[in-house]
C-alpha cells in the first residue's frame, strides 16, 4: 500500500513541475511585430523567435512567409487598383519545451493601404525620312523621369526583335535583305505604375537593293612580283563579310583576306607574287548574300634576274609529308638554328618565285616541335608548291641567310578542303602534353597535364582545349553531364558516356563515347572535323594528329 501511495506522489509532483515549466514560459510572452508602410511595401519588427509570419488582407491570410522575413511587396498580391485595404501581420511562436508545446500568435498593429493605379503609355507615331526612321510620343501627361528611361520594342514584319532602340535610328541597323519590309514599334519603360503602350502605325520600308562599298583606293597599281600593295576600303555600309581576291590570266583566283562583319574602314597588305595578276577584285556580302565588286587593275613586273648564290641554306630532311586527304603539307628538317631567331619557310608556286612566308612570325623551338617540324594547312586541291627555308640571322630589321634546297609537293585534286579559304592548324602528339596551334606550341593544360591517347584504336584528344584554339566555344552543364560546342554557326550537344550526339539539330552517332581522363573530356578526334567543319590527318610517322580548321 505505501507502494502505491508513494507512486502516485510521483506522478502528481512531475505534473506540477510541467504546469510550472509552461507558467514560467508564458511569463516570457513574446510581443505582437510592429508593421510598417513604405510606398507599396510593408516592412516589421518582432521580438522573440516566430516560427512563420503570415499578411492578413482585410480579415483573410493572403501570404505566408518564413521566420526570416522582414518585409514584402504589395504589388505582389494583385490588389486592385483606387480601393483601401486593412493590412495586418499575424506571428506564430511555439512556446515551452516540455511535454507541452504551445502555438501562440500574435497580431500586428494595422496599416492602410491604397491600391496602386496602373497607367498605360502613349501610343508612338512613326514615319520615315529617308532612310531614317523618326520617333514621336506625347510626352504631356507623363513625368520628366519617367519619359527620360522610355525605350521602344521594334517589331519588324510583325516579329518582335530582341533589340530596342531609345530614339530615331536607321534602318541600316538591321542588316535588312533588298526588297519590302514593314516596321512598328511599342513604347515601354521600367517605371513602376506605368504599362507598355499600344503598337504604333506600320511603315512600309524598302531595304538598299545593293551593298554600298565606299572609296576603294591602292598604294600603287606597278609593283615587282613579290611586293606588297596595301588595299583601302573606307566608308563600308550594310557589309557582313569581305573579301579581296587576285585574279588573273592563267586561271589565277587566290582568296587574299576574308573578314566577317568588318569596320567601316579596312586596310590590308597584299603580296602579289605572280607576274600573270593583274586584277584585285574586292567582294562585299550583306546579311542576305547580297554581292557588290569592285576591282581595279595591276601591273606586276619580274623580278631582276636573281644572281647565283654560293651559299646554301638549310634543308628539309625527307620529302614533305601530305595527308591522304590533302588537308596540308607537313615539313621536316635537321638542322639546329645557329642562334635563337628560328627559321622561315617559304612557299611559291614555282620553281623560281620567292614566294611567301607560310607564318605570321619565325618558326622557332618554342613554336614548333623541337623546332624542326610544322604544317601549313594554306593549300588549294590540285595546285603544286615549291617548299625551301632560310634561317633567320638578324631581327628588327630581318635578315634571312641564304634559302635552301627546294622541295616539290604536289596536292591532289580529290582533296575535300574547301578553296579560297584561309586555314589556322592544331598539332598533337599521342602522349604529349603539348599542341601547337598555329606554330604556338603550348600546354593542353599545365595543372592536369592532359595528353592525347589511343583508347580501342581511336585517337582520343582533349576537347576543350582543341575547340577553343579553334575559336569555338565550350560549356559543361554538370547536371545533365553535357558538353556544348559552338564553331561557325555548329551546335554540337553530347553526353558523357554516351554515343549519340545531337548536331545542329541532327541525332549522329560516335563509336566510343567521350571520356573523362584526368579531369578532361576526350573524344576521337575525327568527329571534331565531322562535327564542327574542320578537317584532320593522322600522321603514324609521328604518332600525331593534325586539324586544319577556316579561320
């Protein structure tokens, strides 16, 4: 019996413990939050620690927030517009840590609120000076600051673009084809209170139906065969793309420099090394392939008879090497430079002409493969090269010592690269850490030292790396494990792991699927060519990859 009596004094001294804990936690009652309005947004203080705050709209919850909360916008409810509203902000606190929890609310103060009027812009109205298009909008009912951050929304034969224009503009800044067009456009602005307008009037509009080329000017119209001529093209309109071409008797048609959307004015050195040129023809294309020419005639003269040289210069150590498909010509040579300058190697189209220099700068140990190897990928299909090279003995100005052996190589009419198309290059070598782009020769990447790799008899190469000296571009979405590439107007989407590709729009298939090997993607290099419209040649000499890319 005295058990039992004991027992239930247990329980009835916990029980009062619990009532004392939950009276010692009301004593601690937290205050209702403080609300505040500014403009269109409400904004609150609170003491204690509430779990959620909630905004009552005349009477009914309208929004739940968390307990981080200090602040809201009204706009955000879609309240209408010329009424008074009540607002008032409810906390939520759970209070005790006992066996009793207590959910306790408390209620702010209330604030009154006036819901926003909305007002619509003036319509524009539009019309056409010229080729100018002039802009006019009622600025009397609308405020200083408001009218000051207006844009318009071009809308271009009913399609809205995605460009905006603050005032009058020309039509030139649209790029558009020859032919009939009609334009509107739509005021907006930023300003809170203020919508879009209505579309304006439509104008009618007819595009140039030629592209106009501005003044076309040479430094001289005589010059020996293997000087320069400097070609001046100013006050350029409605150009996408240039082009200046040599032309002659002969069947001669060399591509000399390509630009795309070029300045308005541009300036460039041509070297004419055939006496037979005697036309530099200048191509202008528009957004549509629109053409305008203009050409104007040259003299080249011969060069005086060269005199006999005793001396003679460095040569190739075997035959240049010329890939099956005739991408380029891989030259060779031994001879180590007598100091740090490099080496020029030229290539004419004949047997006698001094030709060109196949690189920007000296070719040099820290430019080409140990010095002693590099690639011109500047070649036509069917045409024949004449190859020597001269050591460079002085810089700034340069010196050349005397040219070496010449070397013949003949490239085949079958070959698939395109004409008239300026080419840059990428070298690799399987497990080299090094490419050389364009006679730079430098790290794949340093921190991982990454190399191209042979994996199931596929030449595996480094894909960023590669697409980049391409001038393309490379993005990673890790979620989805998918690379994305952009070269030239090619859209390349694949998945590691996986042997489907999805190129511009078409499903392709690869035959091993790219690969992670520390840390980069590698993928065959054949498909860089077949996806992105680049060329490449496997050269087993060397164990190396070579990809002639348009510039």
């Amino acid at each position: 019996m005295k058990k039992r009596v004991a027992s239930i004094l247990v329980i009835v001294i916990a029980f009062i413990a619990v009532i004392i804990t939950e009276i010692d936690v009301f004593a601690a009652e937290p205050q209702a939050p403080e609300l505040y309005l500014y403009d269109t947004t409400i904004a609150w203080t609170s003491g204690g620690n509430p779990v959620q705050f909630t905004i009552i709209v005349d009477g009914v919850d309208q929004q739940t927030m968390g307990p981080y909360a200090d602040s809201f916008d009204l706009k955000n409810l879609n309240l209408r517009s010329g009424i008074y509203y009540t607002i008032t902000l409810r906390a939520d606190f759970h209070l005790g840590d006992g066996l009793m929890p207590v959910l306790l609310s408390k209620t702010s103060n209330p604030v009154y609120f006036y819901g926003v009027a909305m007002q619509q812009l003036p319509t524009p109205y539009i019309w056409i000076e010229g080729t100018d298009i002039r802009i006019e909008l009622d600025r009397q009912d609308i405020p200083r600051q408001v009218y000051e951050d207006i844009e318009f929304i071009v809308y271009l034969d009913d399609y809205a673009e995605n460009r905006r224009v603050s005032g009058d503009f020309n039509i030139s800044y649209f790029n558009l084809s020859s032919g009939s067009h009609h334009i509107a456009l739509r005021a907006t602005v930023g300003e809170e209170g203020w919508l879009d307008s209505s579309k304006s009037n439509e104008l009618r509009i007819t595009a140039p139906n030629e592209l106009q080329m501005g003044r076309l000017t040479v430094s001289q119209e005589t010059v020996r065969v293997g000087e320069d001529v400097t070609v001046t093209i100013a006050g350029l309109a409605y150009v996408k793309r240039l082009e200046i071409i040599t032309e002659g008797r002969g069947g001669i048609n060399n591509l000399e420099y390509t630009d795309r959307n070029p300045e308005r004015r541009v300036s460039r050195q041509i070297t004419l090394d055939n006496v037979n040129i005697d036309t530099i023809r200048v191509i202008a294309y528009g957004e549509y392939d629109t053409v305008a020419e203009k050409t104007f005639p040259v003299t080249v003269t011969p060069m005086p008879a060269i005199q006999p040289i005793i001396e003679i210069g460095p040569s190739f150590s075997q035959n240049p090497i010329v890939p099956e498909n005739g991408i380029g010509v891989l030259l060779e040579w031994n001879a180590l430079p007598n100091n740090n300058y490099g080496y020029r190697v030229f290539r004419a189209t004949s047997d006698t002409s001094e030709g060109v220099s196949i690189s920007e700068e000296p070719i040099t140990s820290n430019s080409a493969y140990y010095g002693l190897v590099t690639f011109d990928a500047n070649v036509q299909a069917g045409n024949s090269y004449w190859y020597y090279i001269r050591e460079v003995r002085q810089t700034y100005p340069e010196v050349l010592g005397a040219p070496g052996l010449r070397l013949r190589v003949d490239i085949p009419a079958a070959s698939t690269i395109r004409p008239n198309v300026q080419r840059g290059f990428v070298m690799m070598i399987i497990g080299n850490p090094k490419m050389n782009n364009n006679n730079n020769w430098k790290y794949v990447d340093s921190a991982s030292n990454t190399a191209p790799t042979i994996t199931d008899g596929r030449t595996m190469i480094p894909l960023r790396a590669v697409v980049e000296a391409m001038g393309g571009e490379v993005n990673w979405d890790g979620n989805n494990r998918r690379v994305e590439l952009r070269l030239h107007g090619n859209y390349v989407q694949m998945w590691l792991g996986r042997r489907a590709v999805n190129v511009n729009g078409e499903t392709r298939q690869m035959d091993v699927a790219p690969q992670i090997i520390n840390g980069k993607t590698l993928i065959p290099a054949r498909y860089v060519a077949e996806f992105l419209g680049a060329y490449v040649a496997w050269v087993p000499q060397h164990n190396m990859v070579l990809i002639a890319y348009d510039l």
